[in-house]
C-alpha cells in the first residue's frame, strides 16, 4: 500500500528523475522520510526502484537501495522493499518499517512534482 504521500503518484508509464538520500548515521524510517520533505522530495515506490535497478543495475552491488514509497504488512509487521547486491546476486528483499537503518542504505527518492 502506498504511503500518505506516495498515493497520488501516476501509476502508468512514466518519466522520472532519481536521486539518492543518504544517512550519515543510523536513523529510523521517519527520520529519513523527514529528510527527504525537507528537500520537496518523496520516497520512490517498488515498481521505481525495480525500474531504476534495471536502467543501473551496478548500483545495487554497491549499497543497498530502499524504496520508502509503499508499506506491505505481513502478520502484523510493516516492510518496505529495499535492493542490495549480497553474494554478488541482485536481490530484492523486504526491511522492517520500524528498522534503524545504517548509513550504508541509500533511499530512491524523486521530486514531489515528478508524479
């Protein structure tokens, strides 16, 4: 399910530009939504990351890439997807919302107006 302010985002096909959100230190999930409003930024969606792993597929290997944008709740608990390269594979996994998350993520995000 797509959080508050991903849910007006276009599904279709469409352009849009990346950036990344880095931490410096460990931080919690709402910390770095924080930080990416304070840049008119939103968290990318799955479908984005996947989209960006497939136009850049070496960044992946280099850090794990977070995709903020949408929540799945399992049994009670809430995950986002994230990207990383472990093993040297591309693998696609599931981190709890409620993680501190350390500084070696990277969060997809996109302008807020690149809907």
């Amino acid at each position: 399910t797509p959080i508050r302010s991903c849910q007006n985002v276009v599904r279709a096909t469409r352009e849009v530009e990346f950036t990344y959100v880095d931490i410096f230190n460990r931080a919690p999930t709402d910390e770095v939504l924080d930080e990416m409003k304070m840049f008119d930024l939103r968290p990318a969606l799955p479908e984005e990351m996947l989209s960006f792993n497939y136009a850049y597929p070496e960044e992946t290997m280099l850090y794990p890439i977070v995709a903020l944008g949408a929540v799945a709740t399992v049994r009670g608990l809430s995950f986002v997807a994230f990207m990383d390269g472990l093993y040297g594979k591309h693998n696609l996994r599931l981190g709890l919302v409620e993680s501190v998350w350390e500084k070696r993520y990277r969060f997809l995000a996109a302008a807020t107006d690149n809907t």
